[in-house]
C-alpha cells in the first residue's frame, strides 16, 4: 500500500471498529429514539455513515478501474506499435 494511504486505512479500520462498537446490544426502539425529539436518531446516523462508506468504496472501485482502463489501452497501444512495424516498446 502506498505510504501515503496508510494513516486514511488505518483510520477506516479503526472507524469501523468503533461503529460497531457504538451499535452493539443497541436495540432498534433505542436506535429509533431521537434526543430532543428533532435531531438524528442512531439508525439514521448508521445508515447515513454505511452508504458513506460505500460511496467511498465505489470512488476507490471507479479509480481502480481507470488505473486498469488505461493499462489495457497501453498495452493495446504496443500491441500496435509490434504489428505497424516499430520495435517493441521500452521499459526505460
């Protein structure tokens, strides 16, 4: 993994621990509760924070496919180079 992701996954990991965390033995009366009686109540949070995190996880999902999109068409692009007749491509 790149260095420079290592502290946003070790935060994930750690944010997901404490999600469960949060919600363990929550009953669903309770996660239905609303404190005031008009702010979020704990399965909307919950809810809100998963599709988040999916949200981020389809991101992630659209960069990996872009990283191999352009892999595939730079391979094709050598392919072509070969059969137009062009030494092979460089690795320098």
């Amino acid at each position: 993994m790149d260095p420079r992701l290592q502290g946003l996954a070790a935060q994930l990991a750690l944010q997901s621990k404490l999600f469960l965390n949060c919600l363990d033995g929550v009953t669903d009366d309770a996660a239905a509760v609303r404190a005031g009686g008009t702010t979020n109540n704990m399965a909307f949070l919950a809810a809100h924070l998963v599709d988040s995190r999916h949200w981020l996880a389809r991101v992630v999902g659209t960069i990996a496919f872009l990283v191999h999109h352009e892999a595939y068409h730079i391979g094709q692009l050598a392919l072509l180079r070969r059969y137009t007749g062009s030494p092979a491509m460089s690795y320098r």
